[in-house]
C-alpha cells in the first residue's frame, strides 16, 4: 500500500455532512475510507474517491469521476464542489454536525455482547479510520455513523449489524444482527476519554477554605520496588528525590492508596467540591480518571448499590447469606471510567486546580494519571469547606504491647518524622502534628525503656501483662486522666495495635475526616483495614460483624480483595449494611463521648473486647479507603486455645454482661465445632472448648481473678505440635492437602451422627490407612474435609504456612473421655446457665467502672 500524503490523511480523519448547496444534506455521516471507498453514504455515484492535483473526486462503481472538490486554499471547514455528472448542480462538503458523537465513539472502549450472554470483547473500539479495535472477527471490521444509528460491516463491506443510540448517548447501546436473525448485541461503555483545552477554576468564597483531605504519597524504603509499590502508582516511571517526583513516561495514580473516594467524602463530610491541586512544570497530559461500578443487573443499576444492599440486608435469610449475596453482586460489575485529559506545558513551577465533577454515582472513586514529561513538587486532594465547619479535633493514639519493641519503635519514629516534625501552615491533614496527636504506649511487658519513647506528646505506661483488654482499658484511664490534668483534651481514641505496620497518612486522612465530618456522622467509629503484611496488598477485614449463622461467630464484611485490581478496590469502596458491626482494635476510632468512668472494657485478658465495645455501644462505623494497616494474618499465629478457648469463654462472658444478640446461641455454636474438632480426631482442641465452658460457669469473680497469661499456657499445653519432620510419603503429597472430597448424602448421616465413626467397630474403618502413602493429607485452616475423614484411621494435617505437619490417630477411650465430660458440663449449664449468666450481668457495671480497673492494674489514683 502506498504511503498516503499528509492531504489525504487530513480528508480521512473527518466526518463530513454531503449534500447539494443551500439545501437539506443528503448524510451527515460520510467518510473516506483509506481503500479509497466512501462510507457513511452510498449511492451509484458516490462509491469512492481520489486525489489529484488537488482535487478530490468522488467515483461511480466504475470508477468514472462524478463530481470534483478543490482543496485550495480551504481550511477544510466547508468544501464547495461541482458535479461532473449533472451541469449546474453544485455540492458541498461540511464538517459533519456528528462531530461530537464521533469523537465521543473513537475515544472509548467498549464491552461487546450478545444481550444477557458472556462477552465477547472487553476491548472494542471505534478507531478513527473507521475500522474496529480491540476485536477481530469477519463481521465486525468497519464501522460508520448513519444518523442516530451505528452500522457495522464485515471484511468485505456487507452491513452485518445496526446499533441504535439514544438521545446522542453512545453509553449503552443495543444492536441487531442484520446477517442472522434473532441475533441481538450489546455494547456497553467501560472506558471513554475526553479531551478539554481549559482548566476550570476553582473558586472559594470568602466564608470557605481549601482543606487538604488526602496527600499523594509514594512508597518508601523497600516498599519502592516491592509488592506494595502498585498500592501507590502504576507503571514504573516515576522517581522520587529530595521531595520532587520526576515523570518520564505514564505514571498512573489510580489506586488504593492515592484514589479520592468522592462519594465518602460528600457523603461524611461537610466538602462541597472535591479537587485536585498539584504543583508542576513540564510537558505533559494529565489524566483525571472518574472510576465507577456498573452492575450487570438493570434493578441494581436503577436503585444504585446502596438502596439495593439495604434491600438485600432486610430480606428474612440468613446473615451470612446477605453478606455473601452483597459481595457476589458486587463481583457482577462492569469497571466504568471516564478520562478527561488536559495538556499541559510550563517551564516554570505552576499551580493546577482540576476540581472533580460529582454525580449521582454512590461509588465513584477518582484518581489522575500523568503522561509525559513532569517534575511534580506538590500534589494533593482538597476539599472547598465553610470554615466554621472545621472541628477542632484531637486524637489520642493508644497503643498496646507485649514484648513487640521493634514494631512500636518504628510506627513512634514514622510518628515524629512525619506528624510531630511535620506541620503545615495551611488547613486540611498536615496539621494533625500541631497538638492534635498525643500518643499512649501501654506496656504490658513493661521492657521499653521511657528515653526510647517518651516525649512531648508520647507517654509509656508500665502495665501488668493484662492482654489487650487490660491494655487498652489502661490507655482510656490514661487518656481521662490527661483530659483532666488539662495536658491533652482528646475528642477521639484511636485504639491500634502493637504488630502493625502503619503510613503516617493513615493518622492524618482520619484527622482530615473528623475534622470536617457532618453532625450526622460526628458519633461514628472508624475502623481501619487490615492488610496481609506478607504479600502486601490482600485486604483481611475493614469491619466485622457478628452472624446469628449457626456455623459462624464473627465474620469479615467483605471478602478478601486484591487491592491491586482496580475492581477490588471499588468494591472495598462500597458499603456493605450488617447488623452487630464492629470495628476491630488494630485500628479503630471512638469518639471520647463513648468513653468514661462507667464505659471501660471487660477483663477479658484478649479476644473479643473490641467486638464486645463496638457491640454494646451500637456502633455505627465509617470505613474509608487507605486508612489500613499492615497486619500478620490470622493463618500465621493459628492457635486453638484463643480460638476454642478465649473464643468460646469470651463471647458467653459478653453475651451475659450486656445481653446482646440475645436470640442467638453461642454454646451451640461452639459445640458443633467441639464436633467438627473431634471428627478431625483434634481431641485436645475439643478438650480447650470445655474448658471454657467450664471457666465460664465458675462466673465473674473467678474470670475476674484470673491471671490472663497463665491461663492461656494452661490451655495452651492441650495444643497439638506440628512438625517439620514430615514422611517422605506424606511430603510427597502436600500439594492435595486443599483437595476437597465430598460425601453422599448418606454417609454424611453416618458421619455426623457417629462423629466420624466414634464407638463403631475397627473393621469399620479404612484398612488401607496402615500405609502413610495412603493417609489423606487436610489443610490444617479446614475445620472440616468430610470425604477425607470418613472412615480413617488417622489422617495427617498439613499447616501450608509454616510447612509442618501432624498426624492425628482415631483413639476412642479419648473420644469418651471428651465426650462424658461434655455431657457433664451441659447437665450444669443447663441447671445453672441462667443463673450465672445474671450474675454477670449483675457484674456489668463493676467491671466496666474505673474504679474496678484502677484497683485491677493495681494504680495509685
């Protein structure tokens, strides 16, 4: 093909209105093909075109010119032409009206269907020549506009679809098949750009103020090149040196950590306008990238999210059903992003204000990409605020540990270096280190040393090992006890704990969100997520919730999201409605009105306070992306005693102090998983549910007169060991520890009524379990593998994690012992349960008081 001159490539890259001069145009929508036809428009004159001395001709099917176009002198606006084929008729050529639609289709990217069937293309195009991108197939090549229509045509230009636009919006659009009929498309817009040559000004009134509510933060440390480098910035081209981000290339921002949520900020705000400001020299276009979800539901996409989850929150199933059912409908989504792009050139540092456009959407979260080349100096989101809306908050941050000195070393030093160093002249985030932050470090293993942490605004507190519970409740006394000294007046308690890994941000988006928070929302908590800190970037739990489901106690709202997928990160913007909430104290905000002499925690030890504190004061909880922190997960420090002992013993203690989510069971609960335990032939963890059932009937003083720590090893000792001497013959094979094995109907009769053939005879069971190449091999996280276990002898657990192992052996005079031992205990709850259950509840008040916790941490008042 021979290269086209710089004249034609001008001709083609328009849309053109043809028709006679002075009247009504025959199209609106011809073009020039680059094979020399004519699309958009066709007759027996007009089939295609050339170029010649510059002129433009149109040709017949026989390649007989019929009419001629001068194109000198033109400024390619209006071309006037003569008919070669009819004496006095004169054409013109104008820049089509569809302009705008033509623009709008080549600068977006859509996903292409049957209707209500999977997709065929999450990438198809209108290229600016006219044919099809992102999609290959024969019968969708070419494409031209005809009215408010879009006709596709395959390879050898036979139209073989019609798409209908509504109202000039090419959004969602329907189509027909013109070659098979019956045949019905879709396409549905995911991606659209929009060019603007002018920056809109943002304007404060004389009454409001900007007010910086989020910085844009980069990764530090091995965090610049690590895993969570894609939390920040996408596309490796940026560097950061003595403050300055230096561009080269595309730097994309659009993501957990540097994402405005637009929607949560005008929902719990007082902002009335969402902008980004940015400092910057350099040639470049900067992307400002609106991100949405589109369901694929009609319902949903009518009511929005939020109406369609409480909806779903009210139905009569079951809670785990609803919260199962809101996060599979959040899955069946569409990512929706509008682009507006602006190019900017300055040699000289200058200030951008590019304020975000709000709609209607009740997910929207906006980021910005910059492509070319830029020295950034400054970036950040704002807010415009009334400035009498502007709280006067400050936080206490209390913290507790035992024997974690390099964790909390390092978040006090993150701590000075970026809040207490760092202060800011202007309103917004950066002044939480101008007397808005006072720190309490409880020390329950009492070996940091006070000139390691202590300072201005951070105070140690040597405290008995009293777990969590006791930790805590001593950073609130500590925290009154400031209040009244008048050397610190917090508004909020921000409880976090000690093995985390927190960004300096984190402290100062929830400084910036309660300081312009509405009256509406001034009594909610705010819980923090929880991150894998071994890959990085997999979200645990935001907030938690208690379910009434017979085989769940607590629960994560969410399920776990990749917070590098753009998708995942909208979902985690979502809010998901669940009744009993609770905000878990690795990170989570109270404001101090729930807080006093009479509102203290239980004594506990560990496991439950912060559900049984969120619980009892009715926790309403806001939740916001990149407020987090880096947490070991659960599955790396599995212990049985805290999860069938403190468990089982702490939400019996809970339920009856404060006598919430009364209609559910949580005895029956345990027990089935004291079942579970001993089908899984684990007859010691079956042994530590018991002994909580036990402890708890002993009643309040016992439990209050307990030393935490000793406990724990007492019930610790029934753990089972895992080894890392593991059996060739079983090592061979861990890699089917996550294998599944499912049973009839039948035989998971016999299996749950014999608890896994407990008490039948031994013929009864596997003969071939003698052989360790035989023995089934179980993840140690399943609590049940029912196809594996049915019938064994032994079978192995394999801890993925750690890589060890244990073999557990069928043994029937344990299964007895348990067993009777049970029958013992629920003989005894059943006579005394109530009664004991009030004398907790007649304990409530004592417990919850200072005056009990003064005496119980044995301080001088």
């Amino acid at each position: 093909m021979k290269k086209q001159s710089k004249l034609e490539e001008q001709l083609q890259n328009k849309i053109w209105s043809f028709g006679k001069v002075n009247n009504t145009p025959f199209t609106e929508s011809l073009h020039l093909n680059e094979d020399g036809t004519i699309g958009g428009y066709r007759t027996e004159y007009e089939v295609g075109w050339e170029l010649k001395d510059e002129t433009l001709y149109f040709l017949d099917a026989q390649g007989e010119q019929t009419a001629a176009f001068s194109l000198e002198e033109t400024d390619f606006l209006h071309l006037r032409g003569q008919s070669l084929k009819f004496k006095k008729v004169k054409f013109e050529l104008k820049i089509s009206q569809k302009t705008d639609l033509y623009d709008s289709l080549t600068s977006s990217v859509y996903k292409f269907a049957k209707v209500k069937q999977e997709f065929f293309s999450q990438e198809f195009s209108f290229n600016k020549d006219f044919t099809i991108g992102g999609y290959s197939d024969d019968n969708e090549m070419y494409w031209e506009i005809q009215g408010e229509e879009i006709w596709l045509f395959g390879k050898n230009y036979e139209l073989t679809s019609i798409f209908q636009i509504i109202d000039g919006n090419p959004t969602y659009m329907g189509g027909e098949s013109t070659k098979f009929p019956g045949v019905y498309f879709e396409l549905i817009l995911l991606k659209s750009t929009t060019k603007l040559s002018n920056f809109r000004t943002v304007k404060h009134l004389e009454n409001e103020t900007a007010f910086r509510i989020q910085n844009i933060i980069m990764p530090e440390g091995e965090n610049k090149k690590g895993d969570k480098r894609e939390l920040y910035y996408l596309e490796d081209t940026a560097i950061v040196s003595e403050g300055v981000t230096y561009v080269d290339g595309l730097t994309d921002f659009t993501t957990y950590l540097n994402m405005v949520s637009v929607n949560k900020w005008l929902t719990y705000t007082q902002a009335k306008q969402i902008y980004l400001k940015l400092e910057v020299k350099g040639e470049f276009d900067l992307h400002i990238v609106e991100n949405s979800l589109r369901s694929h539901i009609e319902e949903i996409r009518k009511l929005g999210f939020r109406k369609a989850f409480d909806d779903i929150q009210a139905s009569p199933i079951d809670d785990l059903f609803r919260r199962n059912a809101m996060n599979h409908q959040s899955t069946q989504t569409d990512v929706i992003q509008r682009i507006k792009s602006y190019s900017v050139q300055s040699e000289q540092k200058k200030t951008l204000l590019i304020p975000v456009e709000a709609d209607s959407t009740d997910n929207m979260m906006v980021g910005f990409q910059i492509e070319g080349q830029a020295q950034v100096f400054d970036v950040a989101w704002y807010a415009t605020v009334e400035k009498s809306a502007i709280r006067d908050v400050k936080i206490a941050l209390n913290t507790t540990t035992f024997q974690k000195e390099e964790y909390v070393l390092n978040n006090l030093d993150n701590i000075r270096n970026n809040i207490f160093e760092s202060t800011s002249e202007e309103a917004g985030l950066n002044q939480l280190g101008e007397g808005h932050l006072f720190v309490n470090v409880v020390d329950n293993g009492q070996s940091l040393a006070a000139a390691e942490v202590e300072s201005q605004y951070v105070s140690l507190f040597a405290n008995p090992n009293v777990g969590g519970a006791g930790g805590f409740t001593r950073g609130m006394i500590e925290t009154l006890n400031h209040q009244k000294m008048g050397r610190f007046a917090a508004t909020h308690i921000l409880f976090m704990d000690d093995d985390i890994e927190v960004l300096p941000e984190s402290f100062k988006r929830t400084f910036a969100l309660l300081s312009i928070v509405k009256t509406e929302y001034q009594d909610h908590f705010i819980s923090g997520a929880m991150l894998d800190s071994l890959d990085g970037v997999t979200q645990y739990e935001d907030t938690g919730f208690l379910s009434s489901n017979q085989d769940v106690v607590n629960f994560p709202t969410k399920d776990r999201y990749d917070l590098t997928e753009l998708k995942d990160i909208l979902r985690n913007n979502l809010t998901y409605p669940v009744e009993n909430q609770y905000a878990a104290w690795w990170y989570a905000v109270v404001p101090l009105k729930f807080i006093d002499d009479k509102s203290m925690s239980l004594p506990i030890f560990y496991r439950g306070d912060d559900i049984e504190f969120s619980i009892r004061n009715k926790a309403q909880i806001m939740t916001m992306n990149g407020l987090a922190v880096w947490h070991l997960p659960f599955y790396t420090k599995k212990s049985k005693a805290l999860d069938g002992y403190l468990g089982l013993r702490n939400i019996l203690i809970d339920q009856s102090v404060n006598g919430f989510v009364p209609d559910v069971d949580y005895l029956e609960k345990y027990i089935e998983l004291y079942k579970k335990e001993l089908r899984m032939f684990n007859y010691g963890a079956a042994d530590q549910v018991l002994d909580a059932l036990e402890d708890y009937l002993k009643g309040p003083e016992y439990i209050a007169g307990l030393d935490g720590i000793s406990t724990i090893r007492r019930v610790s000792a029934k753990n089972e060991v895992l080894s890392k001497e593991i059996p060739e013959e079983i090592k061979a094979r861990t890699d089917t520890a996550d294998e599944y094995w499912w049973l009839s109907p039948q035989d998971i009769r016999v299996f749950i009524d014999s608890d896994n053939g407990h008490g039948l005879p031994d013929w009864s069971f596997n003969m071939f379990d003698d052989d360790l190449k035989h023995v089934p091999i179980i993840n140690q996280e399943m609590l049940e593998n029912p196809g594996k276990q049915f019938m064994r002898k032994r079978i192995a657990v394999y801890d993925t994690y750690n890589k060890t192992y244990a073999m557990r052996e069928r043994n029937q005079e344990l299964y007895e012992q348990v067993e009777a031992r049970r029958e013992a205990l629920l003989k005894d709850f059943e006579a005394r349960g109530a009664e004991v259950a009030a004398d907790y509840h007649v304990h409530a008040e004592k417990f919850h008081s200072k005056e009990f916790w003064v005496e119980y941490l044995d301080l001088e008042e």
